[in-house]
C-alpha cells in the first residue's frame, strides 16, 4: 500500500522551453484508481514517467508512501509499469516474459512460479504460459503485459495508455478486466492514462484532469481534481466544463440577473433563464458563460 504525493512538481525539459508540468500538487490515497486525462501535450504521461523514475524531476517532489523519490531509482521504488506498446520479448514464452523481472532480481524459483501462476490465474492466461508473443492477440498481449506488473507485488501500478492499440471491442473488455484486477490484487494504488475521457469514467475512483498550452502557464497544469461525477456535474471552470462530456457543452453568453445559493438567472440575448447553480457570490449584472 502507498500514498502518492507531488508537491508542486514541474517539468521543463530544457530552460528555454516552455513548461510542460507546472505546481501539479495532488495526492493519491492508498488503493485509489486515478485516472490523469487530459488533450495532446497536457503532459499526462509525463507526469506518470516521473512517478516511475523514467523522467527526472525539475522543481518539486514526488512521495510514495511517505518516502521522497526524486533520487530513487526505477527498480527501487515499488512500482510496476505497463506501456502502450506491450514491449514484450518476442523469444521468450508467456510465462518466461511474466517472470523475466524477477529473475533478474534473483528470486526464488519456487515463489517466481507460484508469483506467475496467481498472475495467470487473474488473467485468464493458464493456456497460453507456452506460447510466444506472436501466437498471441492484441488482447492477450496487454494481458500479458499486465500480468508481468502483477508478479511483482507492487504498490503502485502505472499504466500509460494500455488500450491505444486494441480495437473498440477488445479496449471495451480489456478495460473491465482492468477494472477488476484492480479490486482483485488488494489495496494497490493505481495510477492510469488516457485521452478517452469515457475511460476516465468508467474506471476512476478520482480524475486528475489536466490542461495544456498557454493556460499551463496562467493557471497551472492541474485543472480539477475530484471524483467522475464531481467533474461533469460541478466543474470548476470552462476548460473542465467543455472537456467532460460527450458531445463538448455548449457555452453562451449572457448576463447575470440574480444569483442564489440554489440557482442563478441569466439573461441570454434577452431570454431569463434559470440553471440550478450554487451562484453565491456572483454579483448581479456581471458577464457571466451558461454552459
């Protein structure tokens, strides 16, 4: 089990480029399913490469279960990491790629087999341990990918867009079998990314959504943090209101007549209209966006 924290963690990648993470200060409970979404370049994958040590860290800290990681190698902090691209070894069977990583760290025999066996058993992969990669599918390959995360017992799962190169049915089934093996193996924290926002939604315990471009600069990378229907129902502002959702909120503008602790009024091109909005505070008369 580990608490995950960054602490005003920003990412340049060199120093006259422009930021790409800026004061992402966040945390993520143990056994939390967190889900980082965001649009091309938000820097969400990023952002799971320095919680994995594959990327270094310009200002801030990361913690993982209380303990600074900046200076700590991959290997050493508790991690397991599956890629978008499988990157299994194509010589060696199902069940020698599941136990690879524990062989290199000199495990026992005995518990390397006993490790693969439970993994194989979550997965449905007992009668596909002797094959190779290419006798296998697209589908079977991420499984196999993610059982060599599960054989190492971490305490933090990252997966970095693991559904990208499925088709639409095989990323439908595949994203249960995820959403189960994370109840499955305990009180891992997980932490997960995607551009599909419907993904977000279905698997999030807590959506990290971030935000790209100028608007890092002016507000930071972290746009809202909270649970799926925190996010669609209370957005925090217009970048939030306009990416939840399918299809994009539609935002006019107008003027506001009254505001209430339960609902405002607004005047749209002459129009009053009342929406169900916690408006306290607003003043009468402002410019105000009715998404």
């Amino acid at each position: 089990m580990a608490r995950i924290d960054f602490l005003q963690v920003g990412k340049r990648y060199a120093p006259s480029a422009p930021t790409t993470i800026q004061d992402a200060t966040l945390a993520i409970d143990d056994g939390q399913f967190c889900v980082f979404v965001g649009p091309s370049g938000c820097g969400k994958s990023t952002l799971l490469r320095m919680v994995a040590g594959l990327e270094t860290i310009t200002t801030g800290e990361i913690q993982i279960g209380g303990r600074r990681v900046n200076e700590v190698p991959p290997a050493q902090r508790g991690v397991a990491m599956v890629f978008q691209s499988y990157a299994l070894y194509p010589h060696m069977t199902v069940a020698e790629n599941m136990a690879f990583g524990l062989r290199v760290r000199g495990a026992d025999k005995a518990d390397i087999e006993r490790r693969v066996k439970k993994a194989a058993g979550i997965l449905q992969l007992e009668t596909l341990l002797d094959r190779l990669p290419k006798a296998l599918s697209g589908g079977q390959r991420q499984r196999v990918a993610i059982g060599r995360a599960i054989v190492k017992e971490p305490q933090v799962f990252l997966f970095d867009e693991p559904l990208s190169n499925l088709d639409a049915a095989l990323r439908v089934q595949t994203r249960l079998e995820i959403a189960k093996l994370h109840r499955d193996v305990g009180r891992a924290s997980t932490i997960y990314v995607t551009h599909d926002q419907v993904e977000a939604m279905t698997l999030a315990d807590r959506i990290v959504l971030l935000r790209a471009g100028p608007a890092v600069q002016e507000h930071g990378s972290v746009a809202q943090v909270g649970t799926p229907m925190d996010l669609y129902h209370r957005p925090r502002n217009l970048f939030v209101a306009q990416f939840i959702g399918s299809p994009k909120m539609n935002v006019l503008p107008g003027r506001l007549l009254a505001a209430e602790p339960t609902h405002a009024t607004v005047d749209v091109a002459g129009i009053a209209v009342t929406t169900a909005v916690d408006a306290r505070g607003a003043v009468p008369g402002a410019a105000v966006s009715l998404g």
